[in-house]
C-alpha cells in the first residue's frame, strides 16, 4: 500500500520526529510507513489522517487487484 505522509509532511515543514510524536509512534515507524516497508493499523491511519485534515483515502492509496 502506497501513502503520501512524506510528502504531506514536507509540505508541512515538520520532521519525522515531530509526525510520530503528534500521532503517538516512533520516528521509525514514521521512517517504515514512508518507505513502504510496514502498513499502518487503521487506528494509527485515523490519527495520521486526521493530523493531516484528511481522510484516509487520501493519504494512504489502496491499490485494487
């Protein structure tokens, strides 16, 4: 599953640190959801979500098979 947290938190001007302090994880986890290399829970894609004043479905993009 592909998701835009890197670039909606470039736009944003804040770092990994302060995304995962604001949604309560790790700036590691914040690292591996960018690069694709974990999913997040849907809890934790509520809280990124809503940080960002979006739905999910606009930050995390869900490929159809």
């Amino acid at each position: 599953m592909e998701n835009r947290i890197s670039a909606l938190r470039r736009a944003r001007r804040i770092t990994q640190e302060e995304l995962g302090r604001a949604v309560g994880v790790t700036r590691q986890t914040i690292i591996s959801l960018e690069n694709g290399k974990c999913s997040a829970s849907l809890q934790l894609a509520h809280r990124i979500a809503r940080y960002f004043g979006l739905t999910i479905e606009e930050v995390f993009l869900f490929e159809e098979e």
